[in-house]
C-alpha cells in the first residue's frame, strides 16, 4: 500500500479534498524534494503542482501516483479544475498560517476549508525500512564526525570553531545539512540543555555536543559529553548517573512499553542518586524527517511503543551555574527486535 493510498484511508469522510502545504510531508507523499508549490489530493486524482524552476526534475523523481502539473496564470480557474467539484478542502492547520489560509479562501470564495490536524504526521510516526535506512545512515554520518572532532578539539579551540567544524565534516561525509544547530558548550554552560555555542575557548570541565546529520529528508540525532582536562570525583559520579540511567532505560525499551513506563526507570535512578529536579525534560521523542516528531519519551506519554518507531534515549543531570551532562542515543523498533542504532562508544572522554 502506498502512502498515498493509507492517507486516503484516514481522510475524513466530510472533506472532498486535501491541501498539502508542509514542504516535508509534500516530500514524504510524493518523493520529491521542493520549496515553491502544492499538492493536491481529491478522491479521483493527485496532483504536485509546481512551476516551471522544478518542472523537469518533478517528472523524473515524483511518484507515479501523483500527476505533475504546473501552475497557470489563472490560478483560482485552475484549481477549480482540478477539484473537479470538490467542495470541502481539508488544509494542514498544525502548519499553514492564518495569512495563508485567508488567501486561499480569498482565491477559491466557492470552497468551504477544515482542518484536518496533523494528518500526515500520523503516518510519518511508523517509519518504513527505507526510512530507517535514511537515519541510519545519518546517523553514522553523524559518529564518523564525531571520531574527527575528538582530534580537533584543544583548549584553544572555541565553542562556535568546534560546531562549525563538525557541521563541515557531516556535509563533507554526505550529510545534506544539519538536523539542527548543532550544540556545543562548555564548562558552566554545559547546564544549558539547549545552549548556544559562543566565540569564547573551551573552559575546563563538562564539554556538550549535541548535533546530526540529515541524509535523503532524515534526520540522526546524538548528544556526547567529554571532558576538557581532567574530571574530578563528582564529575565522575555525575557522569556515570547519567549513564546508568541512559543503560536501565536502555534495557526497558519494548514493544508496548509507553513513554512513560521508560522515563520513569531513568528519572527514578537519578532522582535516586540524589539528583532529583536536575533532570528537566523528558527522556526522549521521536525522529524522522522532523528533529523532534511523535512519540514522545516522557513522564506525560502514554503512547505504546511499536514497530516503526524510532526515538531518542538522552537522559541527563543539569547543576544551574556549575555544569551538566548529557548522553543520547537512538532506539528503533524493527519487526521482531528494538535495536540501539548509536554505534559511539560511552566512556568518559577526558582531553
């Protein structure tokens, strides 16, 4: 079945049509990458409707199931013919704005539009072979850098010089861009989940790398602290907390486990170790063509894990104003088996 065909199968008997405007759920559906055009869903035909710049490459690389066509000058006439009388049109609110829904209405004043939520975000949840295929790949893209950086990294090197560097090494590697801004912070801002790299040297202590590459649309996403010269006992103990929570979670992953059931083996273990409150966000989420997608890992999840899903595994301890560590890995759950796919060793790194 393609997908297309278990988008059909969901859409609500009350909309006639559907409005693709996210650009990657247009990629997920019809397998070409573009920024500047729709796609059109009725119950008798599909369309990408793109204009002349991507003409040429959407009909050798868009799915058979879907026509290409291109936009003409009358647009409101056009697409009035390719509803075919179409009246109700399902559009993306989790992501067109108000300004572009208005103009839509404003084109087509004949049509009645309705939300229809994150639809295809539903179906992007269980990832297909291929897809993991994707990540897996960035995912090593990801490590090969990482194994380089380690031999970049001095003293003398800033936050933001490492960050690039390891940005330049993935897309040298293959990658087609980041998955995100990369992070990379040292001493005090290694406390910082999510902190922003700096033209200042590396300080002595706790040194975060947060980053991923994104290969064919998919995203890796991986976290390694290390430590800039020496650590000392408590840094020693903080780090190996976070470790032993990351491995209990680790062994807990399941089908049919919820994210709930696994953040609470790693928040207990470091609640326990007498860091409670140190550990502020949840313990993993999803990833795939978006850095953070369904499902989540955390303590208000629900959400059975199953075949399809893949997720991040990052627990950590964050000391306001002295240091932090994180460790993250990815999860898949295949067929008959829940696999860590990181590949990057986990002792304590000192440099």
């Amino acid at each position: 079945m393609t997908r297309l065909d278990k988008l059909k199968n969901i859409l609500p008997e009350s909309v006639d049509a559907l409005l693709v405007t996210n650009m990657k759920n247009q990629r997920y559906l019809t397998g070409f990458d573009f920024q500047d055009g729709l796609v059109l869903i009725t119950r008798k035909a599909s369309y990408l409707i793109t204009d002349f710049r991507y003409i040429e490459a959407a009909k050798k690389e868009t799915r058979p199931e879907f026509r290409v066509v291109v936009f003409e000058e009358d647009r409101a006439a056009f697409l009035m013919s390719l509803l075919d009388g179409a009246a109700v049109i399902g559009y993306e609110d989790a992501s067109i704005t108000v300004e572009e829904l208005h103009q839509y209405e404003t084109l087509l004043p004949e049509c009645c539009f309705k939300g229809v939520g994150r639809l295809i975000e539903s179906l992007r949840v269980i990832k297909e072979p291929e897809e993991i295929a994707s990540i897996i790949k960035a995912q090593r893209i990801a490590e090969q850098a990482f194994d380089h950086i380690l031999t970049y990294i001095t003293p003398e090197r800033t936050e933001k010089e490492v960050a690039l560097e390891l940005e330049f090494t993935m897309r040298r590697l293959g990658a087609t861009a980041t998955s995100f801004d990369t992070i990379a912070v040292s001493g005090k801002k290694s406390a910082m989940p999510h902190g922003v790299p700096g033209d200042v040297r590396l300080s002595k202590g706790f040194f975060t790398l947060d980053f991923g590459a994104l290969v064919d649309g998919y995203c890796s996403d991986m976290t390694r602290t290390v430590v800039i010269g020496k650590a000392d006992a408590e840094m020693k103990r903080v780090y190996h907390t976070v470790l032993a929570a990351q491995n209990a979670a680790l062994e807990a992953f399941d089908f049919g486990k919820t994210g709930y059931e696994i953040d609470k083996i790693a928040r207990d273990l470091i609640n326990r170790a007498g860091y409670a409150g140190c550990f502020g966000h949840g313990l993993g989420h999803g990833v795939g063509m978006d850095i953070h997608e369904a499902p989540r890992v955390r303590w208000d999840c629900d959400t059975p894990l199953v075949q399809g899903h893949v997720v991040t595994c990052e627990p950590g301890i964050y000391l306001e104003g002295k240091y932090g560590v994180r460790i993250e890995d990815m999860v898949v759950f295949r067929e008959n088996t829940v696999e860590n796919i990181t590949k990057c060793p986990k002792n304590l790194i000192e440099l």
